[in-house]
C-alpha cells in the first residue's frame, strides 16, 4: 500500500470520528435536557472523573494512557460547553 492509500484511510477515518462526536454530542444535549429538567447541574466531576478512569483501563494503545485522557478531557470540556450553552 502506497502513502496516498494510507492516508485515504487516515481520511476515512478522521470522517468516522466526526460523525460519532457529533453523535456523542446529540446524547449530550438530550442529557442536559434532562438534567434541567430534575433541576441537576451540568457538571458532574464525578461522572467525568468515572469516564477518564474507564477509558484509561480500556485504552490497549499505541495512544498512552495519557493521551487518551487528555483527549477525552477535551470531549468533555465540549461537551459541557455545549449543555452550557443549550441551558435557558
């Protein structure tokens, strides 16, 4: 395989993850209807705190634990901008 094939992979790729965070965000904004709808905050650290854990024991790599949780601190500090931004 060729560079310009990998890299048709890596785009292919890169196509997926954007679809399953906007998906991921979809289930934020529905999460964030029902927590105003029970009065409950937008963040939850334990929760997030819960999700880094279990990401990191899932992670096989080559990504280090590390990056997984750095990268997922990101989703979620979107996410909770977005369930910000979604509350009236």
């Amino acid at each position: 395989m060729d560079l310009s094939e990998w890299r048709a992979r890596i785009d292919s790729v890169d196509q997926q993850l954007v679809d399953l965070l906007n998906e991921r965000m979809l289930y934020v904004l529905e999460i964030g209807r029902l927590k105003r709808q029970h009065g409950r905050p937008v963040q939850d650290r334990e929760r997030e705190r819960a999700i880094l854990e279990r990401l990191s024991a899932y992670n096989q790599g080559p990504l280090s634990t590390q990056a997984i949780e750095d990268l997922f601190t990101r989703i979620i500090q979107e996410a909770r901008n977005l369930e910000e931004r979604e509350t009236p």
